[in-house]
C-alpha cells in the first residue's frame, strides 16, 4: 500500500511505500507536519465503471447519470423515480453534483403529485445519491479530475488543493440531499370530503348490486362478484383467489368464507351471519357457467360465453368501474374495489358490529387501520347528547 502526503510548510509531496497504518507514518515522521491525502490502490471493476460515468458526464447524457445513480438490482419503482428526475436534471441543464431537491420538489407539485408520493420520489433520490457518497471510487474520480477544475479557477494544482477541493464537492451534495433542505408539507385533516372516500349508502350499495343484471352470463358473473364484495369486504387479489370450496366453510359453527391467502400471506374466515343470502348469487352463477371447482370468478374469451381462466386485479377494478352509481346531488360515481370494502366497514359499524370484529373480518393487524375504512363519522353521529342540565330561571331575573 502506498500513501501521498504533503507538508503544510512547504507544500512538498512525498510518497511513501509499504507503510499499513496511517498512525505509524505520523509517528515516524513526527518533523514534519503533514496531512494523508488518501492511499493509492488499484481500482476495482466496480470502482471503474462508476469512474467511466462520471467523467463521461458534461450535464446532457441522460444514459451515462441514470448509470451512476441505479444499482444494477433497482426495483422498478426506484428506476421510475430515480429515472424522472435524471431526465428533469439533464431538461433543466444540471449537473448532477448539485442538485437543487427543493425545486425538483416544486417541479413535482406543478405536476400535480400529493405530498405522499412526492416525498417518495425524493426520498428515493436520496438514497441514490448516499448509496453513491459511500463509494470510495467516486472520491477517488473527483482527485483525479480535480486538477482541470483548478485550473479553471486560476488555483494551483497541489495535493492540498485536490484535497480541498474534493470535500467541498462531497459537503455540497450531502447538505443538498439533506431532507431538512427539501421538505415537504403534509397536511393532516381528520375530515374529509365524502368524495375522497367513498362509502356507499345502503340505497347506492343496492342500486349498484341491481346494475349489472343476470343476463348475459357476463352480467351475472359480475353481480356476484360484486354481491360477495359487498356482503364480506374482501380485496381484488381475494375475490381473484377464491376457489369453489372457500365459499362454505365454518368459523365456530357459522357458514364463512376462507381467504386461503391475504394481504401478508394471512389466511382468514370470514363469517357471512345474515348476509349469507349472497351464496344464493354465487350458486347460481356457478351453476350458469359449469364451475364445480377451482376459480370462482372467471374472464371469458371473446364472444362471452367460454370460460378462459381466474380474473385478474385489474380485470375487477374494470368489472367494478363500469357501474357508477348516483349520489344525492344526481352525479354519477364511479366506484372502485376498495370503496365496496369500506362499504362493508361502514355499514357493519353502524349496524352496531364491534370494531375488533369487522378488523379481524377485513385482515387488519390494527383497529387503527379500520377506523380509516369506518371513515368520519357525520354531524349527525357526533351530534352532543344532552348530558348536562341547565337551570335558565335565573335570567329571567335580569333586568
């Protein structure tokens, strides 16, 4: 291993070889004041493809940032992010050691974006830019090129000045990808208008359950799908999952239904109680397109009456989406999935089912989380009972 040092007195370089730690070079050159600059060692493969971007880059190629900033194992949410805002550096001519996050982040609110996501964009930038600041190669290619920067700052090319140079760059990107630099304003409300989340009225909820019909057998497929919904609260991914025999299985002597797989590969039963009535729905679908076992709900091949295979997630939000129900004002609604899962949350509750029950029926880890499903109540439930009494005899008193 061989170490560079300078002396602070005369600005004289000096190569020293074989010594392993850094302690003892002081020690044993203990006249001459002296700083390590950093060890010179053969670069790595890995070290010399970040290099090759680096000094590729002049602020316009998109290719060789997006190179510097990915892991080559980016999941695909981190490429889209990461991918945004390399494309917004190189539109807005950056270079991408200085960026600005705080105006990317208004740039982000101009499109449009909540605060939740925007700060999951910046968030993964950030990350980005650490995984790179704890690479040792990229410090070793700001030394090397650090001397063409001097020198078009009229500054003389020493160790010390590389040096220098070196962790003012690093200082500046870690203040800027600082999150106290960029923050992002959250605005907490506890209400919220009924159109943001929508809970269907038992009369909206009804109406929707008449709209596809039973007729053709496309239609009565989709009334069952969403009867079950309705009646049990259960997700896209649950309905898609469900297999024949899962309709009728018991929970303490009560008819449920079995979700073999939830959210977080957690299996539950699901009792129907007085809302059992929609395996009488279920059955006659069954019946109508020839299904004794496997999915329950299925796609068609074209022409609507061959089965093809399991619905797909996004085949039951387009099933769901294509009946918009009326609210009170006359305006269509569209509805999707997981409102009919809130729906069910709702009415439960205010039919007087305990909150735990309805958390365990929906495969919630936390009440915390149902109660965002319950949603706010409205005046008319928070409305104060009398549980005072005012005695008003005495202002008639006054004069």
């Amino acid at each position: 291993m061989s170490y560079l040092l300078t002396s602070r007195s005369d600005n004289k370089e000096m190569l020293l070889e074989g010594f392993k730690d850094q302690a003892i070079i002081l020690r044993r050159i203990p006249s001459i004041r002296c700083i390590i600059l950093r060890p010179i060692m053969p670069r790595s493969p890995s070290s010399s493809s970040i290099v090759s971007a680096e000094t590729r880059f002049a602020g316009s190629d998109l290719t060789a940032v997006k190179s510097l900033l990915l892991p080559t194992n980016a999941d695909k949410d981190t490429r889209s992010r990461v991918g945004g805002f390399v494309a917004w550096l190189v539109e807005t001519k950056r270079a991408w050691h200085d960026p600005d996050l705080a105006l990317y982040r208004d740039h982000l609110k101009a499109k449009g974006y909540h605060a939740a996501t925007i700060s999951a964009h910046l968030s993964s930038v950030r990350a980005a830019y650490q995984r790179l600041l704890r690479d040792n190669a990229l410090r070793a290619s700001w030394f090397d090129s650090a001397g063409a920067e001097l020198r078009a700052l009229r500054a003389a090319d020493t160790l010390a000045n590389r040096k220098a140079f070196v962790d003012e760059r690093y200082t500046r990107l870690q203040n800027a990808i600082d999150p106290q630099n960029s923050p992002v304003q959250k605005i907490t409300s506890q209400d919220k208008a009924d159109s943001a989340q929508v809970r269907l009225t038992r009369a909206q909820a009804e109406a929707l359950l008449r709209a596809p019909g039973v007729t053709p057998l496309s239609a009565l497929r989709d009334t069952a799908l969403i009867a079950l919904m309705l009646c049990t609260g259960i997700r896209e991914a649950e309905a898609c999952a469900l297999e024949v025999d899962d309709l009728r299985q018991k929970l303490g002597g009560e008819l449920a239904l079995h979700i073999r797989k939830g959210k977080g590969s957690k299996e539950r039963l699901i009792p129907y109680g007085d809302l059992a009535r929609v395996l009488v729905i279920l059955d006659k679908w069954l019946e109508e397109a020839g299904i004794s076992e496997g999915s329950v709900f299925q796609s068609f091949w074209r022409g609507g009456q061959s089965l093809r295979g399991p619905l797909s997630v996004r085949a039951v939000e387009n099933i769901v989406s294509q009946y918009p129900v009326v609210t009170e004002r006359g305006k269509k609604l569209i509805v999707h999935p997981h409102d009919l899962r809130r729906t069910y949350a709702r009415r439960l509750y205010e039919e007087g089912l305990d909150i735990v029950s309805i958390s365990q029926n929906l495969g919630h880890a936390s009440t915390r989380t149902t109660l965002l499903y319950i949603g706010e109540l409205g005046a008319d439930k928070r409305r104060a009972p009398g549980v005072y009494s005012f005695d008003l005899t005495a202002l008639d008193d006054i004069a």
